[in-house]
C-alpha cells in the first residue's frame, strides 16, 4: 500500500524515535527525573518527542501538537498531532522491553491515523482511516470469535478498576466466562487484537495519548472501541475497551 504524506510523516517520526530509544535502552547511567504527576521521565522521552515533533513540523508546519513531554501547542488547528514518544517509560527504566512510540493524528477533532512502533519487539503497526491496518507491512484483521467462552481477554492498568466495587465485582463475574485471562499489557495487547491473537482488552487509567493510535489501527483491522461507558474515545478518556467487535456489547452488559 502507498502512504500517504501524513502517514509516511508519522512512520519517519517513529522511527526517529526508535533510533534514540534503542541508544538508551538499558543505559544505566540515564537519569530519571519524576513529574508533577510522580511518573517517570528520562532523556530518551524528551529528545525522542523533540525528533518526533521536528519531524512534524518540517513537513507540516501548520499542524498542532500535543506531546506527553512538551505540551499542547497549537489550539484551534484543523490537525492536531498526539504523541507519547515513550509510551512504557517504567519499563523502560526497569530495563524490560514493553516500550513504544505512539503516533495518532486528528482532523477537526477526529482520528485519522495512528502509528505505533515498537523497537525492542520490532512490531511497526500503524493505519489509516478506511485504508486498513498493517503490522510490519503485513495486513492484519480482528478474530471472529463470538462468544468468550473460546476468546481471551487482556487487562491493563486497573487500579481505578478495582477501587470501584460494583465495576470490580463485574468485572470478576466475567473473568469465568473467558477461555483464558491474561495481563499484556501497554502496546503488545493491541497488537495481538488487531492480528486477531486476542479478543478482549480492558483499561483503565489510561490517557488518550497512550491509546489513540492505537485504536485507530483496532478500528481499522474491524474491531470496535470505546470507553467502558461504551462512548467514543476523546481528549479526556480515562478508560478502554477495545475488542474484536463481536463481543464489545456482552463487555458493555457486563463492564459499563
């Protein structure tokens, strides 16, 4: 498939990105500073986000950005550009390698792109609306699982999850009905949706720019995502529900 300016746009950024996250992979000697929000931040985060957004901003210098590390710049731009450089830092700073770069982009407030790369498993997924979804080139499509019973089911970042009783309670009610219950976690369980290895990913404590361009490329392999209210996702989603669309409504039964 050809890209497009955008999407080539966006792969040449992620992989500026992969570049100085391969270099400092493991680097015990890189600092970690903590945010304001006590999470962690190292150099790799920052200068991959400043690789990303001079990318962007030769080639599109029009566009708006919105950066974990740098900010928001650009309000009221018919494009908006959402870029985690390092989403995984944690992992990143542990020293394991569930870590990646995630590129989505907006035209008048809706997704219509998203790339996510990640160098230490050397999976390049990315998609472009009504154009499909690839992994390393290679097509990808949602299982047609129908009922949970044969399906698994992936869970990420539920700590809100769990401090909400009656959610918490659903949510273990439904754990039962899946062939098998696993914690992927970060990028990797999107992957696996989208090329139809798993059925179901549950998250919470999420920020949009973790997760925009991923769902992005579910939507586009036929999956189906949400928020657990079964709303679409926007600037202020806090929690995912992603699927391989035959089984999103049992999980809003259930979950919302």
């Amino acid at each position: 498939m050809e890209h497009s300016p955008l999407l080539q746009t966006a792969i040449a950024a992620a992989r500026a990105a992969e570049t100085i996250i391969r270099r400092y992979y493991q680097d015990t000697s890189v600092k970690v500073d903590l945010k304001a929000d006590q999470t962690p931040v190292t150099r790799a985060d920052v200068e991959s986000e400043q690789a990303i957004q001079r990318i962007i901003a030769e080639r599109f210098p029009e566009h708006g950005f919105h950066g974990e590390e740098t900010g928001h710049r650009g309000d009221g731009h018919e494009y908006l550009w959402l870029v985690d450089p390092i989403d995984g830092t944690k992992s990143f700073v542990r020293g394991y390698p569930f870590v990646s770069t995630q590129i989505a982009l907006l035209h008048r407030g809706k997704p219509v792109l998203g790339v996510s790369n990640a160098p230490l498993f050397d999976e390049l997924a990315y998609a472009e609306v009504g154009r499909g979804a690839y992994l390393n080139d290679r097509r990808i499509r949602v299982s047609n699982l129908r009922d949970p019973v044969e399906a698994t089911l992936s869970l990420g970042n539920i700590k809100t999850l769990a401090l909400d009783a009656p959610r918490w309670s659903a949510l273990g009610n439904l754990i039962p009905l899946f062939n098998r219950v696993r914690g992927y976690g970060d990028f990797y369980h999107y992957h696996l949706l989208a090329a139809g290895k798993l059925d179901v990913v549950v998250e919470s404590d999420i920020n949009i720019l973790d997760v925009a361009a991923l769902a992005v490329i579910v939507a586009e392999a036929g999956g189906r995502v949400s928020d657990l209210q079964g709303r679409p996702l926007d600037l202020d989603s806090t929690t995912i529900l992603a699927t391989n669309g035959l089984l999103h409504d049992i999980l809003l039964r259930t979950l919302g």
